[in-house]
C-alpha cells in the first residue's frame, strides 16, 4: 500500500470516528429535556430554525425526503406541539411549515449543545492550530463536493431514479 493509499485509509477510519460522534450528539441533542425527538424531526426542527418557514416540497426536497415523508414528520411535529402549518391564501394547495414557540426553544437547546460539542473539540487545539483545522475542512469540503458531483455524473439514471 502506498504513502498515499494508507493516509486514505486512515482518514477514512477518523472521519468514520467523527461522524459517530456527531451522530451520537444529534441523538442526544434530539432526546434532550426540550424534547423527545427521532433523528428526522430534529433535522427538520434544525432546518426551519436555521431557514424560518418553509414550504412542505420545498422542506422535502432540501432535507432530500419525500413529500409524503415529510407530511408524516411535521404530522409528528405538529403533534409535539413544535410545528404548526398554515394554507396560503392565494393558492390553498401551497402549505407552509414554521416551528412554534415550543419548536423554536427546541431548536436553540439543539443548536446550543451542537456548539458546546464543537467548542470543546477546538479548545484540544491551539488557536493557530483551530485556524489552520478549519482551512483545510473547508478544502476538504470543496473537493468533497467536486468529487460528489462527478460521481454522481457518472451513476447510471436508473439507480439515481430510484433515490
């Protein structure tokens, strides 16, 4: 294995490593005392907390669900009392979905314990090593999309249908 196929390989592990750790916060962050909350409600929780009201296809579409799904999520949303939908008036087929009060402290506990988490992995750093960290993951995502684009350019129409 080459210098380069062993860094690979060990990113790769350490990525894995950071992303179960992620995953284990959101978890946590989903079940914390604000609310009791599935991976995807929080997702939408976050995601109408970071972007205000949205509308249902346009919510469904930017978390990469079904619209049917979503109508499920925010059902389960509205039944926690985080979420609320209202009808346009001009076309009473558009809905649109915004967090309530209780949706919105939910959010910010969320929020709050995410930034506490991403807080305490910097402080392991020196400044200077925080800020060289944070070039290269911003490289690293650059590339990552480039090379998401080209390999999703590259799969056949018939398996990206079916997502």
């Amino acid at each position: 294995m080459s210098g380069l196929e062993q860094r690979a390989d060990d990113f790769g592990m350490i990525v894995r490593e950071i992303l179960k750790q992620f995953m284990h916060l959101h978890d946590v962050a989903a079940c914390g005392p604000q609310a009791n909350l599935g991976h995807q409600d929080l997702r939408v929780v976050e995601h109408l907390g970071e972007s205000g009201p949205q509308m249902m296809r346009s919510l469904a579409e930017n978390l990469g669900v079904a619209v049917n799904s979503m109508t499920n999520l925010v059902d389960n949303l509205e039944h926690k009392g985080l979420a609320h939908r209202t009808r346009s008036d001009v076309d009473r087929r558009v809905v649109h979905v915004a967090l309530t009060e209780q949706g919105q402290k939910a959010y910010a506990a969320a929020s709050n314990a995410k930034f506490l988490f991403h807080r305490a992995l910097l402080s392991a750093l020196t400044e200077d090593e925080q800020q060289i960290l944070l070039v290269l993951f911003r490289k690293i995502a650059r590339e990552g999309w480039k090379q998401v684009e080209k390999f999703s350019a590259n799969v056949p129409s018939t398996v990206a249908a079916d997502d």
